[in-house]
C-alpha cells in the first residue's frame, strides 16, 4: 500500500513536510521550519508528529528555510538516512542552514536580555552548529534529468522547477505491487521569462500531483512594470530624504533584486545613492550562484562564464560584519538597505526595522510573500502598531508591497504548467503550500478551466491512500 501524509505547508505556506509511505519505507519530502506566531513556531519547530528515526531518506526540492530549516532536528531525533538533492541546493542548504543555527542562537541571546529585565525564563535555539554539521553529512546530489533509486521500490527524477538555484520538481516513480504510481511534486514553482534561472521544466503525464498554491488567486505584474515600479519607490522616497528598507530572502529574491537595481542604473533611471545588501547569508550565497552556471539561463550563464558579473555595480556594497551593519543606521543620507529574512523573522532586518520603521521618510518594500502571523504580514497589512523582540514600534514609515519579484508562479502561469498534463490520466491533486483562500482560487481554476476533479486541499495531519 502507498499514501502520502501532509504534515506541513498544509493550508499555510511554512513548514513544508510530506510523508510518502510504501509497504513500510518512509519517504520525508521536504522538511522546513514553521514561521509565524512564535509561541507557536517554537513548538511546532522543536518536534515532529512522527518518528525521525523510522524515515528511510529524504528528498529535498530546494534550500529555502521553509522547505529545508528543520533538516538538522531531524538528525538530532534520530534520522540517518541520505537526503537527496541538487547539487546547487546542497551548496544553498549548508550555508543557509548554519546561518539559522547562528541567527537562533543570536536572536536568543537578545531576547534572553529582555527576558531577564522583565523576569521572564529565558529561551533555547531549537537546534545548533554541531546539529548542522552532523546533518550536512547526509546530503547526496542528483543532477537534473537524472532517474535516481532513493529505495528498492521507488526512483526520484528531478527537473528544474526555475524558483530558486537547484530547485527541483520531484517526479517519483512508486513500484507497488504489480502497478508503477508516477507522482510529482512542484515543490515551489518558479516563473518563465524572469532574470537569472531557467524556465520550469515539465515531467510529463502523471497519476497524482501535489502542486504548491501560493498565488494560486493573484497575479504578477509584467518585468516592465516592475521595474516602473521600483524606479518610481526609489525616486520618491530619496525626494524626502528617506531610506528603502528591504526585506528579502537571501537566496533568489536578493539576487533579482540586485540584478533589477543593475537594470535601472544601466538605464540612467535611478538616484546616486548606495545600495547594500546587509546578510552574511546573501554574500555566500551570491559566490554559490556564481559556481553553478547549470542552473542559469542563457544571458546570466554567458555573463558568469566570460567573467562578467551581473550581482555588482558602482555604489553597491555587500556588508558581512555586524559592525557595519550597526553603522548604516547611524547614517541619515538615502540609501537602499537590502536584508534578510524575507518574513521579517530573523536576522538583521529586525534591527534596521526598529530603527527605520517609525520615520515617516523611509520606505519600506515588501517583495515577496508573507505568510500569515508573520512580522513581514503584519507590515504588508499595515498595523499601526507592530512588536519586534516583543517592544512595541509604531509603523509610520511608507509601506510598499511589489509582490511581482516573487519567486513563485502567479494562477495563471501555475494553470499552465498544470494545464500540460493529461488530464484523463490524473486521478487526484493536492494543493499545499498556500493560505486556504489562495489554493481555494486555485482549486476552483483547475476545475472550471482545466476540467480537473478530486482536487484536495489537506489539513495538517490528513492521509490518503494512492
């Protein structure tokens, strides 16, 4: 018997984890960490609603925390099998990794401090360096287009889903019995024609598809109109003296960011001011970029191969010691400051965050999905009053949300991609990896437009039998 368990991403966009079961052997695809309420986060975080230790191997579709962060407590809790992946997500997930064992430690140092103002009892990371270190080890990569046994009864192929480097689209052929079950999972969908990373590739007619939905009912601008957009925030907020506070992940949505930035001032069309990028994690992961031209598409391979660098211009600086970070709020001059996470839930954009958000002349541009609870949600909807570090900040700067630069397919260019598989063969969807509204617009689409039926929308927790 084969079925499949959705214990993460399941009516939200954090914590991707599925568990595919044949006769016995355990399949973990994908193990991320939730982001949210952090009561909450911390104790979904520091367990798991199944054994580590009976999951025969991983496959892992792409580096980003919410996909790959709850890896190293997983090894704590007794997994010792082979996580397999692309080469480029391995390179991502072992930088990213350490960077979220550090920033734990770091953020837990620093709310220790007000804890113990306040007589609170303090708190712990949920995992460590060492944590990491021994998880690294288990890392095996696959390149595309390559049919790879991960068990006796189940081979995985990866194709590249275009959303960040070394993401991947899992197609898994599962011999059970005297069938062949062919499943694929998205993992997060990228978008064709953008900048930088090739286009996602298809894997062909399947029996069952698990597909991510988190635009699954909204829809992206056009390249053009992004960079109208961007142009016209810069100007605006340089004309009254302010800076640009960045929120981005700093794999993918840094780097597009970088190289849109590098559009404008190629085009004259951007003020003289400088531009950081202020995470240890975006610079190694830029020298990460550079050293897999595979995962690039036509332009950006050409510019890496002949020794052009198409993450740098005059005036950008990218800022590792902490030192410097502190100073770029001492400075009243604009400038754009780009930071991680993404979500505004971790790192140094907390800090640049509390020293910009309550001056009316700074802007601060949203780029990417929030999920739901998260600080960056609470940004986007514009509460008037937000906590950082658990101290209460008033939002008065310009919030700006350009949800165009994301990473991920919008509904219509997910509709196409769903659109290429028979639909006679299909026999069930599950749609994850989106609020329920969103993979409820996405499920209504693949119905009426596509013709597709047994569509499900999984709660955490829920099972079905393939």
């Amino acid at each position: 018997m084969t079925d499949i368990t959705f214990h993460g991403a399941a009516r939200n966009v954090t914590g991707s984890s599925h568990l595919l079961r044949i006769d016995g052997t355990s399949i973990l695809i994908d193990c991320g960490l939730f982001q949210g309420r952090r009561a909450e986060s911390y104790e979904l975080n520091s367990s798991f609603p199944f054994d580590p230790a009976s999951i025969n191997v991983m496959v892992l579709s792409h580096a980003h925390i919410d996909h790959s962060g709850k890896i190293p407590m997983l090894y704590k809790h007794g997994f010792r099998g082979s996580i397999i992946c692309t080469a480029a997500t391995r390179d991502l997930a072992n930088i990213m990794l350490l960077d979220s064992a550090f920033l734990q430690q770091k953020d837990a140092e620093f709310v220790n401090k007000l804890h113990a103002k306040k007589g609170l009892p303090p708190v712990e990371p949920i995992y460590g360096m060492d944590d990491v270190v021994d998880a690294i080890g288990s890392f095996q990569t696959v390149g595309y287009g390559r049919k790879t046994a991960v068990t006796s009864d189940v081979d995985v192929t990866f194709y590249d889903a275009g959303h960040i480097l070394g993401s991947a689209v899992s197609l898994f052929e599962i011999r059970d019995g005297d069938r062949t079950i062919r499943l694929c999972y998205t993992g997060d969908l990228g978008r064709p024609d953008r900048p930088i990373l090739r286009d996602p590739e298809h894997p062909g007619d399947v029996d069952y598809l698990i597909s991510e939905s988190t635009y699954g009912g909204r829809f992206h601008l056009g390249s053009e109109v992004i960079l109208d957009r961007l142009e016209d925030v810069i100007k605006r907020t340089v004309a009254r003296s302010g800076k640009i506070i960045v929120p981005a992940f700093s794999v993918g949505r840094t780097q597009e960011l970088v190289y849109h930035l590098h559009e404008l001032r190629e085009a004259g069309r951007m003020p003289d001011i400088p531009v950081f990028v202020d995470s240890p994690l975006s610079v190694n992961a830029t020298q990460i970029f550079r050293i897999h031209p595979e995962c690039m598409d036509t332009d950006a391979r050409q510019a890496i191969l002949t020794h052009q660098n198409p993450f740098s211009f005059e005036n950008l600086r990218y800022i590792t010691h902490v030192n410097e970070s502190k100073s770029l709020n001492a400075r009243t001059d604009p400038m754009i400051i780009i930071s991680s996470s993404g979500m505004c839930e971790g790192g140094r954009i907390l800090h640049h965050l509390i020293n910009n958000i309550e001056d009316e002349r700074n802007t601060i541009l949203i780029t990417g999905y929030n999920a739901e609870y998260t600080l960056g949600r609470r940004i986007v909807e514009r509460d008037p009053i937000v906590k950082i570090f658990g101290e209460e900040y008033h939002l008065n700067a310009e919030v700006v949300v350009l949800n165009s630069l994301s990473a991920h397919a919008d509904s219509d260019e997910l509709i196409r991609y769903h659109g290429q598989f028979d639909r006679e063969r299909l026999r069930a969807s599950f749609l994850v990896h989106g609020d329920l509204d969103q993979a409820q617009k996405m499920q209504h689409r693949m119905e009426e437009e596509l013709g597709l039926r047994n569509i499900s929308i999984p709660s955490p927790g829920d099972r079905f039998e393939l």
